[in-house]
C-alpha cells in the first residue's frame, strides 16, 4: 500500500479542504487530517480502507491543483485506480461513515468521465450503505455534533449526486423523497462549510444549501418531465407542471445575492468560484431546458428550427416562431440565463476533462437557444456576441467528436451547423 511522502500528501489534502471540499463538505477537516496522521504515524495500524480513502482525497485534490502548482508525482487516475482496487472491500465490508465518504468521492471523480455508467453504479451502492447507517434519518443524535454535521453533509452530497446523474442519465434517482427525514443544509453553518465569499472575504453565501435546494429541483423536473408517466399527462397538466417547476427555478436563481449571479462572477475574477459557478449555472440551465424541452438532443425541437429555417430563409417569414415556451417572455429569460451561463463557461480557466464533460451538453443547448433566437429576431442588438458564443459550440462539440467519434456528436453537430447556416441567411448583423 504505497503512498506519498507525508508532506505531499498532507499539502494536497489542504488544497481539497480548500477548495472542493469547501464547498461540498464530502469530509470533516480536522477528522481527515488526523486519518492520513495517523496513517503515517503508526504503521502496524493501517487499514486498506483508510489508504482508499486517502487515495481518493488525492485524485479529487489532483482535480483541482493547476499542473504548475502540483506537487503529487502520480495522476488522478492513478490514486482513483488504487482506491478501485479495495472497492469489493469497502463495499462488502462492515458499513460505516468513511466507507460511504469512500464510494461518494469516487462518484465526484466519476461523474466528470464521459460514461457515466460506473458513477450511476456507484451512487447507488454509497446510498444502500447511507440507509443502512440511517444517514437519511435523525438516527444520530447520541454523537456529538459535529459528527451528526458530517452524517447529514454525506448524505446530502450524494442526495445531490443522486439527483444530478438522474437527469443526465434520463434514469430514475435512487433516493425517494419520501424517505429522507433530515434538516437541509443551514444557510449560515457555525464552521462555516459550504460557504463562498468575495475575493475580500465579505458577503459570504452557502453554495452547498444553494446545490442541495437545486438538487430537489432536478428531482422534480425528472418526475415531471423526463419520468415514464411524464409521457402520459395530457397537455394541461404538462402545461401547468412547466409553470410550477419554472416558478421554483425562479426562486432559486432570485434566492442567490447579486455578487454570486453569473455577471459579477464574470468580473470578480476568481479562478475556483468561476469555476464552481460555472457547473452550478450549468444545472440550473439545464433544468430549464429540461422544462421546456428546449435542450440540443431533443428531437422535436431541433427539427422544428430545421423546417423553420428552410422556410424562412425561401420564402420569409410566413410561419409563426417555434417557441417552445409559454410566452415571449419566458423564451428572453431562457436566452438570457443561457448566454450568461455560456459567457461564464469560456471565463473559466481551467476547463480539463472533467468540467468539459459536466457542462458541454448544457452549453450545446444554449447554443441552440442563441441561434433560434437569432432566426426568431435576426437583428437583435447581441447578434454580433451570441454568433461568437455559438461558433465556440461547434468547436466544441468537435473536440469531443475527436475524443469519442460519438455518431449521435456527429449528427448532433451536423444540425448545429444547419441551424447556424439559417441563423447567418437571415440576419443582416451576421458578418458571414
């Protein structure tokens, strides 16, 4: 069971704790410090589960440490292979906390891959073991409290992993409401986890309450536009669910202060919270299109913009718009929350694999937002700025044609093309 020198793995821990773990508290601080302390200290003690978990806080720091400032000899990759290597062990072993913080670590890894199928896998085993421990439950009032913090952090991070995978995988989460009975998150922690601040340090906000709250959200808009039964609601009651899940999302977004919105984030000009915004603004976009379902890989969207831009572009504008909102209104809010998340993704610095698989459908979808918007309005006055955000798109979506040689990449961009081809044909602000 190799390791690093004590000092590498202790400077890379501390550059978890302080960045992902910051925000997704996944690890109390101090109890972790004294597990990879102890792991050095006294030899004769070590566990194979204790190295996992130590495996794993090193592929999540590697993750986030820029390359120039890196001091762990080994990837990522290579720290989430070691820790793989005692999965039977911490999965068929005794249940306990750090075995859950073990499987839920390895999902954050995996959930940035371009498959999802081992994070679909592995959040499913990380919350049978939370039910087992009754993290889902106030069952844990005889342990101090930091310790009841920790139990219902874990939880709530795989509660949000649960929820994100769903969506992206169109598969039914794990975790049913009905069966959680805890506290969400608080708003404003006595230690603090979970919190972001300004580059000055005021104005502090809980990213992590903010991410849990949005979770249950993603949930909602599984069951009531993505689920089976989803399929089967006559036009009313679809009708009625997009106006109710659109009224929550829009207290969310209203619920986060001004200097966390995705503008100020824009010109604040932190690498880690551009970043951490980016995959949050990400979510909340895709949740809409979702809602409306407006997003690149649903079919009856694409192809109605296709035949409207046949049309248009020969013989004018004799066929009304495609909105697919109920309203004008709605369909500016769509276009500006999607150009606002799509200004912040090229903001941030380092977009490795991982950002890229997490956030790139969602940025593809509001490339097609921008570009029927521009076929809807061809002389709207951001024309000239919404072309060079979806220009970007299809550099994008050949990259990771390159990396997969995904047919579904390949038509996917083919559409984009055509639609952007209409966009240029019909607005004379286009500089072809």
């Amino acid at each position: 069971m190799e390791m690093p020198p004590f000092q590498e793995v202790l400077s890379a821990t501390e550059a978890y704790l302080t960045t992902l773990n910051a925000i997704l508290p996944l690890f109390h601080p101090g109890r972790l410090l004294q597990l990879i302390h102890n792991w050095y200290a006294y030899p004769g003690r070590r566990e194979r589960t204790t190295w996992a978990a130590i495996n794993v806080v090193l592929a999540l720091a590697h993750r986030r440490i820029p390359s120039d400032e890196a001091t762990l000899r080994e990837s990522a990759a290579h720290y989430l292979h070691n820790a793989q290597t005692v999965l039977s062990e911490v999965i068929m072993g005794n249940a306990d906390l750090l075995n859950v913080q073990i499987l839920i670590g390895m999902v954050l890894l995996f959930q940035g891959a371009q498959d999802l199928k081992p994070a679909t896998m592995l959040i499913a085993i990380a919350l049978r073991l939370a039910h087992e421990l009754g993290l889902h439950t106030r069952s844990a009032e005889c342990l101090d409290t930091s310790q009841v913090l920790e139990r219902d952090r874990v939880f709530w991070i795989a509660y949000i992993l649960d929820r994100d995978i769903s969506l992206r995988t169109s598969r039914p989460p794990v975790q049913r409401e009905a069966d959680i009975d805890l506290e969400w998150p608080s708003a404003q922690p006595e230690d603090g986890a979970g919190n972001v601040a300004q580059a000055d340090g005021t104005f502090p906000f809980n990213f992590f309450q903010c991410r849990v709250r949005l979770a249950r959200i993603q949930g909602e808009v599984y069951d009531f536009m993505v689920a089976t039964r989803a399929g089967t609601m006559d036009n009313d009651q679809r009708d009625e669910n997009i106006v109710r899940l659109n009224h929550i999302l829009d207290d969310w977004i209203s619920s986060i202060p001004p200097p966390f919105q995705p503008s100020s984030v824009l010109q604040a000009g932190q690498p880690n919270l551009c970043r951490n915004f980016a995959v949050l603004y990400s979510t909340h976009v895709a949740c809409r299109t979702y809602v409306y379902r407006a997003h690149a890989m649903a079919s009856r969207w694409m192809q109605s913009l296709q035949s409207f831009g046949r049309t248009v572009t020969r013989q004018g504008y004799i066929v009304p718009v495609p909105l697919p909102t109920p309203s004008l209104q709605d369909w500016e809010k769509l276009v500006d929350e999607s150009r606002g998340y799509m200004r912040l993704f090229w903001a941030v610095e380092r977009r490795d694999p991982a950002f890229i698989w997490m956030t790139a459908c969602t940025y593809i979808s509001g490339s097609v937002c921008l570009t029927a918007n521009i076929m809807f309005e061809p002389c709207h006055a951001s024309v000239e700025h919404d072309l060079s955000l979806v220009n970007l798109s299809i550099s994008l979506l050949e990259d990771l044609i390159q990396q997969t040689g995904h047919e579904p990449l390949k038509d996917l961009r083919d559409a984009c093309e055509e639609l952007l081809h209409y966009a240029y044909a019909l607005s004379p602000r286009a500089d072809v």
